[in-house]
C-alpha cells in the first residue's frame, strides 16, 4: 500500500472479530514500533508488552470498570493489547508513546488490520494498578498507553477530520 493511502484508511476500530494476528504479523507491528523516534534516543528506557492473555485483558477491564463504575469495555474486545511502558518520569513519556503506537496504527492499516490507541483507561487505572504486576516489568517501568490490535468486524472507513490551522508568512 502507497503511503498515502495508508494515511488516507487508518481510523481507530471499535469492533473486532475473534481472529487472531499470526505472531508474525505481531512482530511486523513490533517492528514499525521500534523504528519510531524517542525524545533523546532513549529506547532503553522504553519498554513494549504484548498482551493476548485474555486473562490478563479481563482483568484490565474488570480493574477499569470497578475503579471508574463505567460499564464499557476499554478494550473492545480486541484479540491484542501492545502497551508502552517508560521509566522516565517526564512528559516526554506521553510523546515517545505517541510517536510508537502511530508507527504500529500506520503499519496495521497497511497489513489490513485494525488498530485503536488506548489511553484513557491506562490513564485511569494509574502506577498503582493491579494489572501491571502481570506485564513483567523492570523495576521503574510504568505504562503510559497502549494500542490495540485486530481483524475488523464489519465495515468501517476513516472519518474526514479537519485542524484548524493559520499561516505566518
Ligand atoms: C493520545 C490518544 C489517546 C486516545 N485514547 C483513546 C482511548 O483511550 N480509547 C479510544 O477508544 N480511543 C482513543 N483514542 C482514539 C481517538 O479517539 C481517535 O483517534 C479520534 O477520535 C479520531 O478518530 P480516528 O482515529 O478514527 O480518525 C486516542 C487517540 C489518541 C491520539
């Protein structure tokens, strides 16, 4: 697929079918990843999880819904859950998972997968939460968000989106 076109067909997918990615295509995602740019060329204080652990996934979700009293399920019923986890304790967490999760969204739509960025229920199960000491985690290593990928079920197209901008010239 031609850039543009990838660009042009990435949209965050809600509805997934229960088809799995091969771990192969998983590691073509975790590849794209790993080429994106991180403030300071601090990859080591990155770290990548792949979650298809529908153990883990439920209780993420059980965690989220007893914390907040939401009933929705943050994670769509989605096959995989990739979470990006830093040590460094400044805002430059937030971009470095930015600029990664975009890489795999991008790369997804270009192997016809869906994907969608989660970062509110990450956000609001916080450093404290009882999920993360399944993840495997070195020592200072907090998630920061995550993304999550599948087979789409059903139809769906990206939105027109518009920003607003002005020009100094
Ligand atoms: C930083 C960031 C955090 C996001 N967090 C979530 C999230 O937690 N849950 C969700 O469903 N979508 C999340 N999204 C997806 C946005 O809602 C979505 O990108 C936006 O509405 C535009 O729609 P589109 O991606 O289909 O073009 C997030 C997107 C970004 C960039």
């Amino acid at each position: 697929m031609l850039f543009d076109e990838v660009i042009d067909k990435r949209y965050s997918e809600r509805k997934y079918s229960s088809k799995e990615p091969s771990d192969e295509s998983i590691e073509k995602l975790l590849e794209a990843a790993r080429k994106a740019p991180i403030a300071n060329g601090q990859y080591d204080k990155c770290r990548l999880t792949v979650v298809k652990d529908k153990n883990l996934m439920e209780d993420f979700v059980k965690e989220y819904q007893e914390k907040t009293g939401k009933s929705k399920n943050p994670l769509y019923a989605a096959p995989v859950f990739i979470i990006f986890s830093s040590s460094k304790d400044t805002s430059a967490r937030f971009e470095d998972a930015g600029c990664v999760i975009e890489h795999i969204c991008l790369k997804a739509t270009e192997m016809g997968l869906g994907s969608c960025y989660i970062r509110g229920s990450v956000n609001a199960l916080g450093k404290d939460a009882a999920y993360i000491k399944n993840l495997n985690l070195d020592e200072g290593f907090y998630p920061v968000s995550g993304v999550i990928v599948g087979y789409p079920d059903g139809e769906s197209s990206a939105r027109e989106h518009n920003i607003k901008t002005n020009y100094i010239n």
